[in-house]
C-alpha cells in the first residue's frame, strides 16, 4: 500500500509526538517497504507511550478491517485494550505492555490490506472530528471511556466464533476511542450508545437460549 500511505518518519524515540488524525495513526501502522511484518512495539515508538488512546484505537482499527478473521486476534485485542484501559484508569503516564505482546506481529501484507480498507473511513472521520463537547474526553468523566471499552471487550474471548460479534465491538471500541483521541465527545456518545446497544443484544440472546 505504499502508493496510498506515505512511509512513517524514523523517528522512534520514546517522545515521539502521537497521532494528531487517523490518518497520521495510518501511517504509524505502516509497514517499512522491505518488512516482512509489523510489531506492536515498532507502532508504540512511532506513537510514544503516552498515547493511550490512539493505542487503544490500533486493535480496534485492526479489527474492523477484514483482519478480525484471523484465529486468536479478538482474544488479543481483548487483552491489549483491557491493559490499556486499566491503566488509563489507574492514571499512568506511560503505556507498558508485557514483552510476549510487544513481540506480537502482524504480516506485512495483512496489515497492508487492513490500511487499504480503512485508508478512506479514516479520512472520512479526520474531515469530520472537531472538538465538542469536550466535557465528555476529559476530567471526571474520562475514565467512563474506558471503562465502556473493557465491558465491550471482555465477551471477545468467549464470543470470538460469532459473526459480526467482534468487528461490532470492535466498532464501538473505535467510536469511544476517537472520542477520546479527537476529543470529539460526539463520537464517545455514539460509542455509548453502541455499547449500550450491544450489552442489551448480548442479554437477550443469552435470555432466549436459557
């Protein structure tokens, strides 16, 4: 996809600036032209890790796009958005993951094709996205972002046969996270309401089977 997204700067070091669009989180995820793939500790020293919501924002992009089929990623992206929602709760200032994870790839062809998929959405929401209703990204009641974000997440490892189950969530993990990013509080109501919208699904379905 190199005609379509532009190679990331060098620059790695641990005060890189985070993504001010979606378009530049894009081109953060970008394999270099000869990798064979793509870690997730290359993406969080293009990012730093202070970006606790553009990094939230990749496994949610990763599985919206067509990658989501691939056996063990909703398990994955499970594990790395609770992490990171937690210590967003917690207040820390920067990110930490295990090392099993930060090894973690993904091919560069897969990701690739994930880029080209969501290489016009993202555009569509940086022409979109502005600041409002800023009351809802920041203060006392940022942290319901994330806590919105680990209840979306935490049925992926046992629903991840589902169809549509995780690429939804997936979506509204996005939604809340681009809030949060942009600090666009339309985009964190329209993630509430879609995780709102799921959790009810989720009751009814486990109603009418038992």
């Amino acid at each position: 996809m190199t005609d379509t997204l532009s190679e990331p700067t060098a620059d790695t070091s641990s005060g890189a600036l985070p993504p001010a669009s979606l378009t530049d989180l894009l081109r953060a995820m970008q394999p270099d032209t000869d990798a064979s793939g793509i870690s997730v500790r290359i993406i969080l020293k293009r990012i730093g890790d202070r970006s606790f919501a553009p990094a939230a924002l990749i496994p949610a992009l990763i599985l919206v796009s067509p990658v989501s089929g691939i056996p063990g990623m909703p398990t994955l992206g499970a594990l790395i958005l609770t992490l990171i929602a937690l210590q967003a709760i917690w207040g820390r200032d920067h990110l930490w993951l295990p090392d099993v994870i930060m090894r973690r790839s993904l091919s560069a062809q897969r990701m690739r094709q994930a880029l080209k998929f969501l290489k016009t959405p993202a555009a569509w929401v940086d022409r979109h996205s502005k600041r409002r209703l800023r009351i809802l990204s920041s203060g006392p009641l940022a942290p319901l972002a994330w806590v919105a974000v680990i209840v979306t997440v935490i049925l992926w490892p046992f629903l991840e046969l589902v169809p549509f189950f995780t690429s939804v969530g997936a979506t509204i993990v996005a939604l809340i996270t681009i809030g949060l990013m942009t600090r666009d509080g339309l985009y964190l109501l329209f993630g509430y309401a879609g995780a709102v919208a799921l959790a009810c699904g989720v009751v009814m379905a486990w109603n009418g089977l038992f």
